[in-house]
C-alpha cells in the first residue's frame, strides 16, 4: 500500500480532482481507497433509517451491511479526540493507493490543487511536504513540478512517483504527531 495527499483551500477542485484520479486509476487495475477530512459534523446516516436509530439510541458502532457493501458508523463520545490520521489508516483494508484528502497541516507527501479565483495564496511555498502543484497558473518560481488541473494523467503519474509507502507514512505521522503534542487535525 502507498499513499499520497491531495491538499488546498476550499473551493480549490480537490474532491472534483479525487474523483477523475480514482477513475484514472481504477481504469489501470490500480485499487484505490481514500480517507477524507471533515471540519464539521457530518452524518452518513438517513434520520429516520434503522442504523440512524440505533445510533441515536446510543450505540457505540453501527455496521450497515448488505450483499454489495458495508459501513462501519463509529460515535464519538463528546470528550473523545478525533482519531488521528494514522489511526483511520489502520482501520483501512489493503489496496494499492490511498489518497488522503485534507490533513493538508500533516507530513505525509502532497499535490497542492490551487486554483488562482480561489484568491488565496499558495500553500507549496511554506509546506516542504508538497512535492507538487496542479493549477490553473503557472508558478515560475516553484522548486516542485507544476501540472495543469486538468491534466490527469500527469498528475496520476506524480502520485505513483511520489507516492510513500503506507508504513513510511504512519511513521512520519505517528512521529509528527507525538512531536506537536497531540491530534491536531486540519483539512
């Protein structure tokens, strides 16, 4: 297994992006799983549904499960942290590649998706665990390869460039966790 970052303000295309890479991929032979980060509640669950009611009944774990697929709903106590992102990976069934998307304070290797009527500026220049930019702009500038937005081969081929293996990146991370004292996650 190996991983690799998609990382960029808001608005910037990163889930649009995610979606034609898993498609690049699949359509390769290459398995695909991703982890993404939310800054907000957020709830995978139908009001009304029998795993909702479950839940909000107060179970702990909810697994929803059928022919085609399952999913595990996991509550978190109110005092419980956010699990880390090392954490979720653990939980994760081998696959080929998995693309992270957010963590973007995290040091696990990342593409910058950057997109210029975003109005922010780049994160590339202050961040040493970007190692590549897809953009509508050219940054001449740069020291790490720029790619168009929308050229996804080239940026399916950076991925699988720099890509680390699922191991190195649960060190790095495990360590840069312990190193800032805690679970800070960002998106």
């Amino acid at each position: 297994m190996k991983l690799f970052g998609i990382a960029g303000w808001s608005g910037a295309g990163k889930t649009t992006l995610i979606v034609k890479l898993i498609s690049f991929f699949a359509s390769r032979g290459i398995r695909v799983s991703t982890v993404k980060h939310a800054h907000h509640d957020f709830d995978i669950d139908q009001p009304g549904k029998d795993s909702f009611v479950h839940r909000k009944a107060g179970a702990t774990e909810v697994i929803v499960s059928s022919a085609r697929r399952f999913a595990l709903i996991h509550e978190l106590g109110a005092d419980d942290p956010e699990m880390s992102l090392p954490q979720l990976l653990a939980r994760l069934s081998p696959c080929d590649l998995v693309l992270v998307e957010g963590f973007k304070t995290l040091t696990h290797p990342k593409l910058e998706v950057f997109r210029a009527a975003n109005g922010r500026d780049a994160l590339h220049p202050a961040d040493p665990c970007i190692v590549a930019v897809a953009s509508d702009q050219v940054f001449p500038q740069a020291r790490i390869p720029v790619v168009p937005l929308d050229d996804v081969a080239a940026i399916c081929e950076l991925i699988l460039t720099k890509a680390i293996s699922i191991d190195e990146a649960m060190a790095k991370l495990t360590d840069s966790l312990q190193n800032k004292g805690g679970v800070r996650q960002a998106s």
